[in-house]
C-alpha cells in the first residue's frame, strides 16, 4: 500500500517528524484563517478504511467515499450515518455519481459502473465500462478519475511506470517495441540485481503498454479514444462549468517543478514516455532529447515551486458563488498531499494561450496536509478526503464552511502590456510601498526536477492606485515570456484595517499583450 504515494509524496523531513518535540513550548497563535472558515474534522466509523481515495456531493446531501480498500461509502451528514454501497474495488481513486441508483469509479484496471438494481441501498451489478489501456504490474501505474463532461464524456488519468522496479510476467496489452526487452525487464524480482545493473538501462519512468501517461477519453457507451498524452503522475482532473479539463501533475523527470495543466484534445504536456502511443511517433524514449519535444510541448497554465507552494498537488475544483464561499467564482481551488494549505488559481487567458496565477488559501494544522479529493455540497460547504498510505498525507474527512465575517482578498490578477493589475474585493486606504517581485524559470530536461532558473528581482517603476481604490496597477520593466513571476504584497489593508489573505501571487507568463515578445530563461539542456 504505501508504494501509492510515491506519485503524490516526496519524503517527510526529519523536522516535519520531529520539529514538535525539540521545539521549546509555547503558546501557538491563532490560526488567521480560522476568523473566516470553520474546520470539522468529521467523525468517522472505526470499521471503515479513513483513507478516502474519491469523493463527490451528491444532490440530495449525501457524500459518495470511495476508500483505498475497496469501499464505497454513503455519509449522509443530517443523520451523521454510514452505509457501505459497495465493496471489493481494486483501488478506487474516484467516484462520481452517475444516476440515482448508480455511480462511476475507477478503479486500478478498469472504469467500473456500480448500479443498485433492487434498491436496497447496495451495488448488485459491477459493469466494466472501459479497461482498454495497459497494465504490467508495475507499481505506479495507477489510475485517475473519472471526471465528466456536460455531453456525459468520462476522462481519466493513466500514471507511467517507475524504474523502481519492472514488469510482471503477465501483462495486459501490447507491449510497445521501444521500450526495452521484455525478459530484461522482469528481471526486476531479482531486486538486487535490478538496482545495481538492469535498472540503470531503463528510463526513469516508462510506457511499455498502452496508453500510459495519457488521459483517455470515453463515451457513455464506453467507446474510448485517447485525448491528451504527456503525463507522469496526473492525480488531480477536473471539468469546470465551461467544460474545460483540468489536470495537475507531480514533479519528476522532464518535469521541473509540479504544473497545473487546461487540456485540450491532442495536447502534449511534457513528459515523452507517453509518445510511444502516438501514432507517427518514432523515437524511443530513451533517445528523446529536449529539442525533440520543444515545439510540441504545451506551457503549463500554473506552476507550484516545490516545497513552497505545494509538493504534490491533487485535485482542482471550480469556485461557487461568492456568498456560499466567500470566493469569486471562475477561480480554481486546488489541493496538496504534501504542505497544508489549498491553493487558488486565477485564470487569465490571453488569445487563446492559458495562463494565471496561484495563491496560498486555507492553510495551518487544522487543514493539515494529505488533502486528496474535494467537492463543494448544496449548501457551500467544501468536504475534502484525505489519504496517506503509510507516507506523506493523512486519513479521514473535512467540512469547511464560510463564517459570515468578511475576508480581505485580491480577485483578480491580470496581465498589463507593461506589468500587473491587481483588483481587489475591498477597497484599500493607501497606495502599496512594499511590493516585492522576483521571476524564474525551471529547466526542461530528462532530470528528476530543476532548481529555480535565472533567479532575479524585478524592478517595480510605479505602482497606482485606481480611483475606486479596489484596484492597483504595478508597473514593472519588461516583461518576459517562460518566466513565473512571484509578487509579494507585504503591507496591503483594506479600509476596515483588515490584512490581505493571501499575499504571494505566483503568475505563470505563457503569452505577453504585445506582437514582440523577449523569451527569457525557462531552460532546456
């Protein structure tokens, strides 16, 4: 079981393990954002797994679980009661309700239909609806979703396989001929022979079987077609209301920093062991070089710089109205396995081209960390399950809800042809003097991450304040495209005195609102 979180987790520090007990006691202060939100831990049943791998709201008030075990788990939070609906699932990492009687969950081999045909609150039919990609045993082919169309289109996730060991000896689906041997790569179960010889031949991740490190599309009627390839470890999918697909990835190899990522169909985000499976592609994976992949690879719309921000961000979710919530809608929130906070994303897309900014929300030990699956009930409350595995993250079920005090945030960030315009819900007192911004970039190459690139301040000429004092414009010197730009607003009130929440804009410039563009040092080696 803990090999799971090795697509979500890097390892717990010895300070996370241990900082508690050799620091000096002391009052801990108030946790700020706990005078807007209220955070339940729920109660939950000691006979059931509280590791939640999926979860949705459900019309008439209930949550749908799925837990890492195997279960489907029906809460219904007015009577605080637990039924189990469902049981001997193959690792569900996702549910959604598909009729009144029926839910879609994916499970490790296959997207599966749970119908109650009897109605006695239990499934009697588990219907595959689609197991037409790859498996070789290995343990990180994991899989995502599903997500749902308005045209009722399911879309899932395939994560790739790790060189942490190999292939079993039964697979399912062809096995691609570019990848190395097939007897070479069972020779994993000699362990120790692998890591000190056989594994240094294999790629860092791989796909050997189809269609891993895509996201599938399929039909109600199960028909299935890839949609999107270039993935490592896809945890987190989404559709939002305009029927855009949301995916994040994790850190890795060919992967600098974690990205957030909109999908069209026929995009390619970026790691290469997926182009096996593109039909015209002839370049194994071992021999790709960077160049190869420059002109194909589409820009992240987000990125988090590890370690800051987030480690292992999971699933996006679309904002509702502002009064249930206390967010603008059209905005992101997104979760993380490894650092406790939700993080917002502020889209602003220029001509076509997706790109935006992230801003630390919720935060602190009442959220805590593993926060895998979320989805906003009827009523505006955000419930959010958590998974650990034995590693990073942690177990059980959370309801925050909006007290009705008013919060202070920025709402808006966009791009200006010579710096940022950033809005606000309230108005502020004064003009800000302490905005500091710095840019970087992140290599792409066949390395596991990258350091930040080309680190550097930029240089704040003006900053003015709009007549209706809710908005600020920062006028900064030129502009660079391939550059996250990280703006901190150090002394920012609005005018009841009230701090700003949120106060790192991390903004990912893909595109500039100008003809002549100057390419800056989001690098290739």
């Amino acid at each position: 079981m803990k090999i799971l979180t090795s697509l979500l987790a890097l390892p717990l520090t010895l300070g996370l393990l241990f900082g508690l007990a050799l620091s000096p006691i002391a009052h801990a202060e108030k946790n700020p954002w706990l005078d807007y939100y209220d955070i339940e831990k729920v109660e939950y049943p000691k006979t059931l797994d509280p590791q939640i791998s999926g979860l949705s709201a459900l019309k008439d008030g209930s949550i749908a679980l799925t837990t890492i075990s195997g279960d489907v788990v029906l809460y219904q939070p007015k009577n605080k009661t637990w039924t189990t609906f469902a049981t001997g699932l193959d690792q569900p990492l996702g549910i959604v309700q598909d009729s009144k009687n029926s839910f879609v969950v994916m499970q490790k081999p296959e997207l599966t239909r749970l119908v109650d045909k009897n109605n006695d609150g239990k499934a009697d039919l588990y219907q595959t609806l689609y197991n037409g990609f790859g498996m070789t045993g290995n343990y990180h082919e994991f899989a995502f979703g599903p997500v749902v169309d308005s045209k009722g289109n399911y879309y899932i996730s395939l994560n790739i396989a790790s060189n942490f060991n190999g292939i079993n000896q039964y697979i399912r689906g062809e096995y691609s001929d570019m990848c190395p041997p097939e007897d070479q790569m069972r020779q994993w179960h000699d362990f120790k022979k692998w890591m000190a010889g056989y594994r240094k031949q294999v790629t860092r991740m791989f796909s050997c079987v189809p269609f891993r490190g895509w996201v599938m599309k399929i039909s109600p009627d199960g028909s299935a077609e890839p949609y999107a390839s270039g993935f490592r470890s896809p945890a987190g999918m989404h559709i939002d209301p305009l029927d855009k697909l949301w995916v994040t990835d994790n850190q890795g190899d060919w992967i600098g920093t974690s990205p957030l990522h909109q999908i069209n169909q026929g995009d390619f985000a970026g790691h290469p062991a997926s182009l096996h499976w593109l039909k015209g592609w002839k370049i194994k994976h071992k021999d790709v070089t960077t160049n190869d992949l420059l002109n194909i690879r589409k820009p992240s719309a987000g990125l988090f710089p590890q370690g800051e921000l987030a480690n292992s961000p999971t699933q996006p979710l679309s904002t509702i109205k502002p009064e249930l919530f206390g967010l603008p809608e059209g905005e992101l929130i997104i979760g993380d396995m490894n650092i406790n906070n939700l993080i917002r994303f502020l889209p602003d897309p220029i001509e076509g081209v997706m790109q935006g900014t992230l801003i630390p929300f919720i935060s602190g030990d009442e959220l805590g960390i593993g926060n895998f699956r979320l989805d906003f009930s009827s009523d505006g409350s955000l419930w959010i399950g958590k998974v650990h595995l034995g590693w990073a993250g942690d177990e059980g079920l959370l309801k925050i809800t909006k007290k009705p005090n008013d919060i202070f945030i920025v709402n808006k960030v966009k791009l200006l042809p010579d710096g940022f315009e950033i809005r606000f819900n309230n108005a502020l007192t004064n003009v800000p003097t302490e905005i500091n911004i710095t840019r970087h970039g992140y290599h792409y190459h066949a390395k596991y991450g990258s350091e930040k690139v080309g680190l550097q301040k930029v240089k704040v000429k003006n900053i003015h304040l709009d007549k209706d004092k809710k908005s600020i414009k920062v006028i900064t010197e030129k502009l660079i495209t391939g550059q996250l730009y990280t703006l901190t607003l150090n002394d920012v009130n609005d005018n009841k005195n009230q701090p700003l929440m949120g106060k790192v804009l991390r903004y990912n410039v893909n595109k500039l609102l100008q003809s002549t563009e100057f390419k800056g040092a989001n690098t290739h080696d």
